[in-house]
C-alpha cells in the first residue's frame, strides 16, 4: 500500500473512530476538543513514564497512563521554532523556509508565512474556539502573532525566551530594548496587548489554560495551545520549588527540577479542569517537547539516548511523547513505530472532520498522518515508510526508515553514518565503519546507506532555503 493510500484510509478511519468513541446527541459533540501540551527542551529521561524518579511527573505520566506512550516519537526539528513550524502545521517546516531559530526582530519578517496553514485556522472553520498559551517563536512580525493565525485568544510570549519572574518583564516591546540578550524581559501579552504581570511566568501560562477551559460550554469544541517555555533556560525556579529537591545536590539540575515540578503541577491543573467541567472524555490531550534535553544548558537527561538539543543524534529529535484520546486509544498503550509531532495536525484534522479538512491548501499536502487507524489497529503497518531531518546552516540531513538511520554531514565536519535504531538506540556503532561480521553484512550496511541518501535527497529536492536570519542575542533596534 502507498503512502497516499494510507493517508486517505487514516483520513477514513479517523472519521470512524473519532465518531465511536463519542457519545450520541449534539451535533458538535462529535469533534473533540484538541489540547496540545509542549514542553521546552525536555529531557528524554525527564519524566516518570520515561523512568524518572528524580523528577516527579505524576500529571504528565496520568495523560500517559490514561493513553499512549510513543517510545519512538519525533520532532521535525532540533530546536524550538523549526519543530514548533513543523508541529502547527503538519509539514516539515524545510517545505517553507523555517529551518532555523528566528530572529525576535520584528522588523524582520521572521515566522511560519502565511501561505501555510496552522492548526488553528484549519480548526476554525469547523466551529472551534482557539487559543494560544505561552511561547509562540513562530514569528514577532506584524500578522504572524497569534491572533493573525487562527487563535480567538492568546497569552504568553512572542520571542523564544523569557525571565520566568513576570514582575522583571518590564519592556513594552522590541523597541526598548537597549542591551543585549534584552528582549528577554519584555513583558507578556494578552490578545496581542504588552500586559504588566507578577508571578512565576510557568504558574501564570498553566493557569490561563485552566482559565480557558473552565470558559468553555460543552456545544462548542476548543482548541488549546498551551507551549510553555520551561524548562528551557534561564534556569530559575521559585524558593518553594527548589526547596522539593533540596535533595539534589547540582544546583542546576535542582533548578531545572524544579521547573519541570512546576510545569508537572500545572498540567495538573488543566487536567482537574477538564475534569470539573466534564470536558476530559471529550478531550484529545498530546503531551509532548519541542526538542530533546541541551544538557549542558539546562541540566535535563536524554539516557539512554546520544546527543542534545541541536545536533543530529536521537537525544535531539526523539522526545517524550504520550497522548490520551479516551473511546480512542486504550489507556496504558506502547505505541512502537515512530511517529512524528507533524502527525498532530492530520490527527486533530482528521477528527475534526470534513470542515477541517476542507481548509486544507491542496498543493500543501500534509506530511504527518493521521495516528488514529495506527492506535486502533485498524492497520498494522507503520505510519511513515521513512522520517526526515534537515540542518541547513550546517549542511547535514538524517533519515530513518523503521530500523536503520542515517545522518551524512555533507561538509565532514559533523556526525556520519548508519545505525541500527532497533539494537542501537544510542547510536555507538556506526555500521559503516564499525568491523563487519561478513562481508555480505559490510555490503548490505553500503546498500542500505545509499538507499536511506536516495530517499533523503528525493525529499530534499522539493525544500527550499531559510527564509528569515537566525536568532541572536544581540538583535537590538538600530543595529
Ligand atoms: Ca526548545
């Protein structure tokens, strides 16, 4: 079977099985409302149904519990916005110039373009009430904000960072910055307006998800965004938080503990209030981060996995990943085959069913599928014949089919080789330089490379460069 025919069977079959799994009556009861929790730069061994014991996650590990874990789930991208781009809206982000980090400057246009559609404006056709909380980094530029995109509401910030102490945001915006790294201060918004706050920035995103959900009524269905910044740098936690793990003897890893902890507690929240207002069973929940640990910066944990936020091994693109979608996927399910964040898109489209659909750009085509035929077994075949992964600014790629993956970094100077995946999952041997058993195992190592290249360079023929300048600290007005 294709690609293409697997896309349009899930499309089928996620129609079906989001129907079954709703009870009877009104007719907007058949779309579920979609909550998609992102953390930033989670480790992969930094919470409980990873194995944690360090970090408690009792509320992260519930949506787990209460749904799938995808041992095997990806990103689309090493670093915060390219896989956020990647995320919103189904499609490696390579397709439209997203490749990198984006400058904050919004003189610059500098985000996901609006020739791609995000999730919010393919739901609001179907009737869904839409907001965005947290860290957008999608773009600062006039008419790439949130509200320009699809949400009724939003709250939290436009750049890629923050100080996490809301009474020490004070700029109003970009233009009063005036030292570097500067733009970490500027305050938060709401609805697109700069708003003074106080309090701990993780509490407040926490609790305006709770807010949103407790002002919704049950024959309307929402979307909520809820990316939080934590625990991305800077590492700072409040004195309560640090005293849970005074314990921990690092003070960087108590820290970044800490901030985890306090994310933990608020997804606890949103939980409790899906659950007072009846709106849980309802109500697909993804929990996954937007790129692996960056260890060194933030103190997380990636075992056993190789790497860091950035670079190309699977510390960097395999990240926890669960989802709890109840009448759908049977609580306390291991998901083995990798799966994808892009996959976030074709699955909530997909449920969200033909008015969602509908808004879909048809010379965009999606490269997520939609998970629900793949968790309710309607197929067994894996969702994606292969995964893909571009660093543009250090010419490198990686793919992967469902064993072997490959990175070639083309100017020699970073990571190359093949591994096995499904012996190897730290990606110690290279197979194609380690000493081979036999020769048939050294040419079938040679086959399997260059058929993992020609597939890769298929894929890259349609991506095009980065169509904003990077990130950078020293980005400050007049200079
Ligand atoms: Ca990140």
């Amino acid at each position: 079977m294709t690609r293409g025919c697997i896309a349009f069977l899930s499309l089928l079959c996620g129609f079906a099985a989001a129907s079954a799994g709703q009870p009877a009556g009104h007719a907007e009861a058949s779309k579920p409302n979609v909550l998609v929790i992102l953390a930033d730069d989670l480790g992969y061994a930094d919470v409980g149904f990873h194995g944690s014991r360090e970090i408690p996650t009792p509320h992260i590990d519930r949506i787990a519990a209460e749904g799938v874990v995808f041992p095997q789930g990806y990103v689309s991208g090493a670093v915060c916005a390219p896989s956020r781009a990647g995320l919103i809206t189904g499609r490696y982000q390579d397709r439209f110039g997203s490749s990198r980090n984006p400058t904050v400057n919004p003189n610059v246009p500098n985000g996901v373009p609006r020739s791609e559609r995000m999730i919010s404006e393919l739901l609001k056709p179907a009737g869904y009430r839409t907001m965005a909380v947290g860290k957008w980094h999608m773009g600062t530029f006039p008419g790439l904000h949130p509200q320009d995109r699809g949400f009724d509401e939003s709250f939290g910030l436009l750049e890629g960072g923050c100080d996490y102490f809301a009474d020490n945001l004070t700029l109003n915006d970009f233009s009063e910055v005036t030292t570097d790294w500067g733009w970490y201060k500027i305050k938060l918004r709401r609805n697109g307006v700069p708003v003074s706050s106080t309090g701990y920035v993780t509490d407040l995103f926490s609790d305006a998800a709770a807010d949103f959900i407790r002002r919704q009524t049950p024959d309307t269905p929402f979307f909520l965004y809820l990316a939080y910044n934590a625990p991305h740098g800077p590492l700072q936690a409040t004195e309560a938080g640090l005293a849970r793990f005074a314990h921990i003897e690092d003070p960087r890893r108590r820290t970044y503990a800490a901030m985890v902890a306090a994310m933990d507690d608020g997804i606890g929240r949103v939980l409790a209030a899906l659950d007072e207002t009846g709106a849980a069973q309802r109500t697909i929940v993804f929990f996954l981060s937007d790129n692996g640990g960056p260890i060194a910066d933030n103190a997380s944990n990636n075992a056993p996995l190789r790497g860091r936020k950035g670079d190309a091994w699977e510390g960097a693109l395999r990240v926890p990943f669960a989802l709890r979608w109840p009448g759908v996927v049977t609580p306390g399910t291991v998901y083995e085959h990798p799966i994808i964040a892009l996959d976030i898109c074709a699955t909530v489209v997909a449920a969200a069913g033909p008015e969602a659909r509908a808004a879909l750009l048809p010379d965009k085509p999606l490269d997520g599928v939609d998970l629900a035929p793949f968790l309710t077994q309607a197929t067994s075949v894996p969702p994606h014949d292969a995964l893909y992964w571009r660093w543009f600014d250090d010419d490198r790629y990686a793919v992967r089919d469902s064993r072997h993956k490959l990175i070639v970094s083309r100017d020699g100077a970073g990571p190359r080789g093949l591994f096995d995946l499904s012996a190897d999952i730290a990606e110690r041997t290279d197979l194609l330089r380690a000493p081979s058993p036999s020769p048939e195992a050294e040419a079938e190592a040679e086959a399997e490379a260059e058929r993992l290249t020609a597939l890769a360079e298929a894929w890259m023929r349609d991506l095009v460069p980065p169509a904003y300048p990077p990130l950078s600290g020293r980005w400050r007005p007049g200079k």
